[in-house]
C-alpha cells in the first residue's frame, strides 16, 4: 500500500484516499452526500454552519467532516437518526433568524437553506425570539445586499479576500449583533465583481439588474463565452422571454465560475436600441444601412486605392481580442499577406 494513502470506510463503502483528505472531500470522491452551507472547494475552510457533522466509529461526539482530516482506518457514518436531528435543529435555529419571504427572494428555487429546510420537512419552526432586523438599504449600483438573509456563512468574505485579494467586507461586531458589512457599515464600493454573490447560498447577496426578472420557471440556460476580453470566460446566460436576465458561470470551466463586473453585470448591451444590426455606409454626412456584400466590396476598393497611391505602410490593421484566435490569425495573415504591411494590433489589454 502506497504510504501516502489511507484506507476510510464511509457508511460501509472502503476506499483510499491521498494523506490529508478530509471527511467531506472523501464521502465526494465516493459520490455520498453531506449537507453544508459554509463550505467551498475553492475557498479555506470556515467550519461556521456545522451542518456537515459526521459519527467517527470511536468518537465521543459528532465531528465537522469539512475539517476533519482521513485517519487510517477510519470508519464514518454520514447519516443516523442522531445525526440527522442535530441537522434538522441547525436549520430550525438558521431558519428562526430568517425572513420568510421566500414568495418574492429573488433566490427562491436556487436558495440552498430553502432546499434543506424542503428536505427535513421544516413547515414550522419552533424557536420562537428576537431576530435580527435591519433597515439601511445599501446604495451601490450592482449588488443588492438584504442582511436580514444573512446566515453568517463567511464565503462572502473568504472569496473577496482570497480569490479577488480585496477585502472589500469582513464580520463585524459578536454574537447577535454579528454581521458581514463593509468598514464602518458604509455603502459596499469595491469593484462589484459580484463574486459574494456567486457563493452566497441564500438571497442575501443578488445582483440589482435581476430584480423581478424571473427565477427558475421559464428560464433556459446557454452557455457562451464572454466577449469583453481575451481571456475567454466561459458565461451562462439566463434567458426568458429572449432576453438575458442574469449571468452566471459555471465551476467545471476555464475561469473555474468567477467572473469580472464586465463579464457578470456588463449584459445590458444585447438588448440596447444603439447596437448595430447591419452595415452602414456614410454617404453625403449621414449613414445609411448596406448589405454586407456592399459593405466589403467599398472596403476593398477603398484599401486598393490607398495601397496604390500611398504604399502598403500607410495601412495598418487593429483587430479585436473579442474574436477568436482563428479569427485573429486570419486577419493578421490578411494584413501581412494581401495588405503586405506588418502594421498589426490589437485590444488585448486590460
């Protein structure tokens, strides 16, 4: 047996896994579910909801799995009706601190407290007290920031500290008072990149531009590749009634689901009135509209034209990072060969 391998042994099913493996990292390999709220591959691990708990055949109280790391010969249990009581209970006081206004959340059918309160049958909820209320509307442009949906699950804060390196917001204050706010609870001004909200599991964090578009029902999804830079991000465009309500992208692709303020709220552009839709040609001081055959033939003559008279330097050529690589080795070849000018640019900067 390779010493950096462990043998564990979840809810009957042996396996092996690399040194230093966690609980919860281990019961995926293996395709078995535990339930978390606070928990992010991508991001360190936090252990704030609890809701990953597991029995470790040994212990003498349940353990979080997400920090818990693989001992060799480790026998683990993710469900027992122990178990399962203690999550029902986490939700219920989650819940007894939570507006329940999943009628008009914007995250209603997308919202990951709402599913597990689906799965345990939460109707009602018996805590009964105080909850936490607040009134300040947050005034920035993009993201609307409803904190009473806040649970506290710090992946807000760890993505805008560890994969964006801004730390644009953090916890304030303890205990009830606690909550994730800018420095002294100003307005959010950072550079709305909306990566909180991509992770934020319940509609405390959304963007403003989706409000009242649409949820779940009627939306199809398509998936594109975002054309403000070179870096090719892949998007997801959410559609309804033809017309893009939101964007989002998806983990398994090249940018791994984050995304730039471009790429995530930079959308409007599709459905705006001033967007071309055909060539035009400047006649007399004023545009009018052509077909693309019309179009090219003006442009050829007019570069043979300059190319005669002026030399093949007096033309230079400035493409686009928003095509694509054989788009871009095409026109640079065009250029070089046909043009005969090695004046070639292009906008692949920031």
């Amino acid at each position: 047996m390779d010493s950096n391998m462990l043998k564990i042994t979840i809810n009957g099913v042996a396996s092996e896994v690399p040194n230093g493996t966690t609980i919860l990292e281990a019961a995926k390999l293996l395709d078995i579910h535990i339930p978390t709220l606070c928990h992010h591959p991508k991001l360190s691990v936090f252990g704030g909801c609890r809701l990953c708990i597991v029995e470790v055949k040994g212990g003498k109280r349940p353990v979080i799995s997400c920090a818990t790391p693989v001992a060799d010969g480790m026998e683990v249990k993710t469900s027992t009706p122990r178990i399962e009581e203690i999550r029902k209970t986490i939700i219920e006081l989650i819940l007894s601190d939570h507006p329940n206004d999943c009628m008009i959340c914007e995250k209603a059918g997308d919202c990951t407290l709402q599913e597990l309160a689906y799965f345990y049958g939460i109707r009602e909820n018996r805590f009964a007290g105080e909850r936490r209320t607040y009134d300040k509307k947050d005034n920035n442009p993009f993201i609307e920031r409803d904190m009473e949906k806040c649970i506290l699950c710090g992946k807000c804060v760890s993505i805008c500290d560890e994969i964006q390196g801004v730390g644009a917001i953090d916890f304030s204050y303890r205990g009830f008072n606690a909550k994730v706010c800018p420095p002294f609870e100003k307005d959010l001004n950072c550079e709305f990149c909306g990566q909180c909200v991509s992770v934020c599991p319940t509609g405390a964090l959304t963007g403003k531009m989706w409000s009242y578009k649409g949820r779940q029902k009627d939306v199809r999804e398509v998936d594109t590749i975002c054309p403000y830079c070179g870096c090719g991000c892949s998007l997801t465009l959410h559609v309804r009634q033809n017309k893009v309500i939101r964007v989002s992208s998806k983990e398994n692709t090249i940018n791994e689901g984050w995304l730039c303020p471009k790429g995530r709220f930079g959308y409007s552009f599709i459905d705006s009135p001033e967007r071309l839709k055909t060539p035009l040609i400047k006649e007399n001081g004023k545009f009018r509209e052509a077909t693309w055959d019309e179009a090219l033939d003006l442009i050829a003559s007019k570069l043979k034209k300059i190319r005669s008279k002026h030399g093949p330097d007096s033309i230079g050529g400035l493409s686009s990072a928003r095509c694509t690589n054989e788009e871009n080795y095409i026109f640079q070849k065009f250029i070089r060969a046909a043009i005969g000018t090695n004046n070639v640019d292009h906008c692949a900067r920031y």
